[in-house]
C-alpha cells in the first residue's frame, strides 16, 4: 500500500496551500494601506523606522509597501514569478520584523513568533518554487518553474 501523502499530488498541494494563504495577506494589507491612505502609513511608521536608515530612504520604502504588498500577494496566489515574489516578500517580512517589533530591544519575542512563520513561508516559495499549480509553471512549458 503506498502512502497518498508522499505522491505527487501531495507535494503539489504542499507548495500550493501555503502561496494561498501567504498571498492574500500580502494582497489585504497593501489594500488596507491603500485605503486608508499611503500618505497616512508613511506618517505613522515614519518614527519606527531604524536610526541608522536615512529617512529618506525609510520613507520611500514606507511609500512602496502597500503596493509591493499587492504585487507579491497577488504573485504569490497566481504563482507567477514566484521565486521573484517570495525574495520580495522575505525581505519585506524581515524589515517589517526589525522595525515593528523592536527586535533587538527587549523581550519582545511574542511579537516575533508569527513574523518567523511568515518569514519561513516566504522562504519556502522562494526556495522551492511554485509547484505545478501556478503560471509558472503554464509558463514554462512544463519545466521546473
């Protein structure tokens, strides 16, 4: 009798679930900042943002969130340029953990357990790929995407 959790179709939902899950929290949150005005965001975060980061710089990047946020979430469920998007999206969940949960000021490590879930599954879609559910892999005539 063979396990149906080591087949195929098991490690293709595996790479699945998690763009689906990670993709649309990307995709709500750059829409929520939308909403309620990037102008506003950027005002709000502008004082979290770390010393040694020029505040120019700190606050174009505050400008580019929501709609980077959009993009990888909306890249993430779509499976297209995954790889693309998971790098985008790791790096963006590593500042967001540096400079909102203070990570090296104190004990504020339950701030940071989801941030590191978070972080592990934008690793995944980086590292692994999209699977055979996703443009990619339409895209790509078949080929490991």
């Amino acid at each position: 009798m063979t396990n149906p959790l080591k087949s195929s179709a098991a490690k293709q939902l595996g790479l699945l679930f998690p763009r689906i899950t990670m993709g649309p929290l990307f995709l709500l949150h750059g829409i929520e900042k939308i909403q309620g005005g990037v102008e506003h965001f950027v005002h709000q975060y502008t004082g979290a943002l770390p010393d040694f980061l020029p505040r120019p710089i700190g606050q174009t990047y505050l400008y580019a969130i929501p709609f980077l946020e959009i993009l990888v979430g909306a890249c993430l469920i779509a499976g297209f340029v995954t790889r693309w998007a998971g790098f985008v999206g790791t790096v963006m969940l590593v500042t967001f953990t540096v400079a909102v949960t203070h990570l090296f000021d104190g004990d504020n490590y339950l701030k940071l357990q989801p941030n590191v879930v978070f972080i592990a599954v934008t690793l995944l879609a980086m590292l692994l790929g999209p699977g055979t559910i996703s443009v990619d892999q339409k895209m790509s005539g078949g080929q490991d995407a």
